[in-house]
C-alpha cells in the first residue's frame, strides 16, 4: 500500500515566504523599530489628510442639500430629488471613507516592506561587524568576510577591516621580534622551565594571533 505523497510539498512552499521573512528581518528589535515609526508616521499623516478630505466632501454634500432644499421651497418638485440625493451622497461619503481606509493601509503595507528592505541593508553589517567586535574584546582578531552587494556602511567596514589588518600584521611582527629574541636565548636560558614557558606562550600567541 503506497503511501500519500501529496501534502508535504504545499507544506515545504508554504514555509518558503517565512525562510524569506527571517532572512530579511537580521536583527529584529532593530528593524521594527524602524518600521513601526515608520508605520506610524504613515497613518498619522494619511488620516490628516483623510480626514481634511472628508471634511471637504461633507462641506460639499451639505451645500448640495442646502440648495435642493432652498430650490423646494419654490417648487415642490425639488422636495423628491432632496428626498433620492440623501441616500446618495450618504452612500458616497461612505465610499469615500472605505476608498481612505484602504489607501492608508495599503500606504502602511508599503512603507512597511520598502523600510524592511531599506534596513536590512544596514542591518546586515551591523549585525557583522557586531559580532566582529566580540570576538576583537576577547582578543581575537577575524577575518572579515565581505559584504553583500548593495550592503550599506561599506566604507565604515572597509576602514574596521583596515584596522584590523593593520593590528594583525602589528601583532605578527611582534610575535616575529619575540621568536628571535627566544631563540637568541642561551641555549640554559632557553632549556630552563621559564625559558620554554615563554618559548611555548609566544608561539602559541603567534598562531592565534593573540597579543602576549
């Protein structure tokens, strides 16, 4: 008996958008923070300016009644066009605070994924160079590894990178002085417990590139 094939796809495609969602959000306090002030700030001006639109329509609405109602006090005909146009520019009041909700949202939405990629351009090296500064507060010297294309903070990381280089080859040069000075050592000096303590110390620095 053959057994079902045809859920697990659906299920691995369906986790491919929140693989993408997670690449994109490195570091997340930082990134949503950005979005929902971003967000924010949105719907605040959106429902001003919604707001002020609408006041313009009702204004609008509100002369229209007035003048059919003005127009019905002269002919009594104009009492039945008062009675159909209410029912329509009610209904058009509420079109238009349904076409202003959805804009605003769809303002939200954009913003909010234009933003997500926007920070995630410098999330990504901060994110690096975050853990880069770890390793450099225990003493440990990385190897950068180079940024994406289309990364910001690429000048910033090609000067950490700079430093970095030049603190290790700093380093390496001292190892380099050290080892001479070790082996320059008399050779009871250099056989005694301390002189191969220093011997062994220097040249595990050298190869950890470690300050001594």
């Amino acid at each position: 008996m053959s057994e079902p094939t045809g859920a697990q796809p659906p299920a691995m495609h369906a986790s491919k958008p929140v693989r993408r969602m997670n690449s994109l959000l490195i570091d997340r306090g930082l990134q949503l923070r950005y979005i929902a002030f971003v967000v924010v700030i949105a719907v605040a001006v959106a429902t001003l300016l919604g707001g002020l639109i609408y006041q313009q329509e009702r204004r609008a609405s509100e002369v229209i009644d007035r003048d059919i109602a003005e127009m019905a006090l002269t002919d009594a005909s104009y009492s039945a066009l008062g009675e159909q146009n209410a029912p329509l520019m009610a209904s058009r009041d509420r079109a238009l605070v349904i076409k202003m909700v959805a804009a605003g949202l769809g303002l939200a939405v954009a913003l909010a994924l234009y933003v997500l990629f926007i920070t995630h351009r410098f999330a990504g090296p901060l994110h690096k160079m975050g853990a880069y500064f770890e390793q450099i507060e225990g003493g440990q010297l990385p190897h950068l590894a180079p940024l994406r294309r289309g990364d910001w903070l690429q000048e910033f990381y090609d000067e950490l990178s700079r430093a970095i280089e030049a603190e290790r080859a700093r380093r390496q040069a001292s190892h380099a002085m050290l080892q001479r000075a070790v082996a320059a050592l008399p050779v009871e000096v250099a056989q005694s417990p301390q002189g191969l303590a220093i011997a062994a110390r220097v040249a595990a620095a050298a190869r950890r590139d470690e300050p001594i």
